[in-house]
C-alpha cells in the first residue's frame, strides 16, 4: 500500500504532496486540475515509462530541468528522477544502477482511456502491453527481448549494406540467432496470453452475458519464421529490413466471435479493457504473491450506470485502489482527495 506520495516539477505540478491512509483513495475535481497527472506519477515510478506520452520528457514542468517523484509505501521507499540527461532512481535509498532492476519492484495496474487503443489501435500498442506487462514478472523475458532487438538491429543494419550478390554467410548467422531467440520470445508470449485469458474471461462474466477471448496473432509460425530467414534473404536485402518476426506479431480480443474492434460497442470496448486490467491485476497476484496498487483513470465515463455500480461493488479491496473522476463519490470506506483547479 502506498502511504505517501511526493511529486515536484510533474506536468502543471510545481509540488502535490499526499498522505493516503486507506485503501481505496478517490482524487475528484475539475477537468484540467491534474488529477490524471498524479496517477500518471504513480505509474512512471513503477514503470519508469509514461501510459500518455512516448516521449518521457513532455512530462517535465515546462521551463523547468527535472521532476521527482517519491513514494513510500508499506515495505519500501522509491525515488525516481528525470532529467533531460536521464533518470536516476533509488529504493530505499539505493541507487539502482539499471533501470531495469528499479523497474518491476512496485506492482501496479493502471487503467486510462488510453487503453482502448489496445483494441483500436496499431499491433506495436498491443506488443508494448505484451512486453511491458511480461518483461515485469518474468526477468527472463526482458533479457530475451534485449537478445533480440540487438539482433534485429544489427541483422537490419547488415542488410543495408548487402546486394544480391553479396556473401549472406553472415546474414545466415544472424538469422540463425534472431530465429532462436525470436521462437523463446513466442513461446513466452503465448504462455503470458493464455494465462491471462483465464481471469480475463472469468473477471468479464461478473459485468457481462456477452462472451470475449484473447487471440494470439503471431506473425509467423516456426516453420515461416525458420523459412524466411534461411531461404528469403532477398525479399529482405530489398526492402532493407526484417519483414517477419515477433517484431510484427498482434493480438485481438475476440467478442462474441468476432473481432471486438469491428463488433463492439464503445462503452463495450470500454468494459472490455477494464476487465483486461482486472484480469491482469490477478495474473499479477498469482505469479508474484504480491499485493498490487490499481491505478483508475476516468474508468466510470461511458458506462451505464448499471455497469458503474457493478464495477464498483466488485473491485478488488484486498488491494489498493487509486481513482480519479470530475465527480465526487460516497463511502466511508472511501479518502476523498480534491485538487483544485488553478
């Protein structure tokens, strides 16, 4: 559970300091006060990534030359600082040399509206939340997407260089290698679906009658991948680069049979990745034995007010809630944090 939370030079926030002292945390006010702000600063500490912008920087208060954040929770203190330079983050006051070894100690799940590109949106959104999600829980996983993009890197590199002509001796070997550590990166990725996909559909029943599946979409099978690799160098030394792989794989959520994306109404895509989050809240709990902190951006908007009430009976209270809305809520389970408007 987090208790305290300090945030300096983070978007429109000169300094937001907050205390929570249970475990369902309620932050309401107006639009443009900030309040996705500060979940986003819960996020970027567990993560180090921003779910809004792929450029980290934009989070830095304007004319300023760095933002902190600092959390305290049950067990641990975190500190992350970014710069134009870099970041630099510590746990209890140590300082982790790698990121990747700040990165995934803070358990959270975090919804946005954002989200609803997981389903709207291109195959390197649904790769990223693949990744992002597994590379947390599994070490292994990251070291294999590491191996694999120097690969592919390299191998594309290599192919700029080449005609027709050329010796692919080389090429061979780099493919050789993209193959073995892009066949484990598949394996990984169905294992994490599969898992996933048992929560998902037994979370969705309890807000739905409709009926949604998880669908892998690797780009090739082991055969093609083994295939194009050995025998297609051409088609690649063309186009200058790696034209099939993990690198290009996908998913769908599958609605009723159909593909949500076309068969899905927006308040349905809506419930639909929530319950993904849900889902993965407790793949999360499984796999680690850990509490998580659940971050709740704008959840309610566009559901029915059958469904608000649903969703809020049956959210998870063995674990922390943080939620945000321009609307105040009742409970004396329930901190209320107002943010007023500037």
């Amino acid at each position: 559970m987090i208790h305290k939370l300090s945030i300096r030079n983070f978007r429109s926030f000169e300094k937001f300091d907050a205390t929570f002292n249970k475990n369902f945390v309620y932050i309401h006010g107006l639009n443009g006060c900030g309040k996705t702000s500060i979940l986003e600063s819960i996020y970027f500490c567990a993560t180090t990534k921003s779910h809004r912008s792929s450029d980290e920087k934009e989070m830095i208060r304007h004319e300023q030359p760095f933002l902190q954040v600092k959390l305290t929770t049950d067990d641990d203190r975190y500190d992350i600082v970014l710069t134009k330079h870099g970041k630099r983050a510590s746990i209890n006051g140590v300082e982790k040399r790698k990121i990747s070894d700040f990165f995934g100690h803070l358990r959270v799940v975090m919804f946005a509206p954002e989200d609803l590109d997981l389903i709207k949106g291109s195959p390197s959104i649904r790769r990223q939340f693949m990744d992002l999600e597994w590379m947390q829980l599994n070490k292994k996983y990251l070291r294999m997407l590491n191996t694999y993009k120097q690969i592919l890197k390299q191998r594309n590199s290599l192919l700029k260089k080449l005609n027709f002509e050329s010796d692919y001796t080389f090429l061979n070997i780099l493919g050789d290698q993209l193959y073995e550590t892009g066949m484990d990166i598949m394996k990984e990725r169905q294992l994490m679906l599969d898992k996933l996909g048992v929560y998902f559909d037994e979370v969705y029943q309890k807000f739905s009658h409709h009926h949604v599946k998880i669908i892998y979409q690797p780009d090739v099978d082991e055969k093609s991948f083994r295939n194009h690799l050995s025998k297609q160098q051409k088609q690649d030394i063309l186009y200058q680069s790696t034209l099939a792989g993990p690198h290009r794989d996908d998913f769908y959520i599958e609605f009723n049979g159909f593909d949500a994306k076309g068969y899905a109404s927006q308040g349905e895509q809506r419930l639909i990745v929530v319950t993904l989050k849900l889902a993965l809240l407790k793949l999360i709990e499984n796999e680690t034995k850990q509490k998580v902190i659940l971050l709740l951006d704008d959840v309610l908007s566009e559901l029915d007010q059958d469904k608000q009430h649903t969703f809020l009976e049956n959210m998870p209270k063995e674990h922390q809630i943080i939620m945000n809305s321009a609307l105040p809520i009742e409970g004396e389970h329930i901190q209320m944090i107002y943010i007023p408007k500037e």
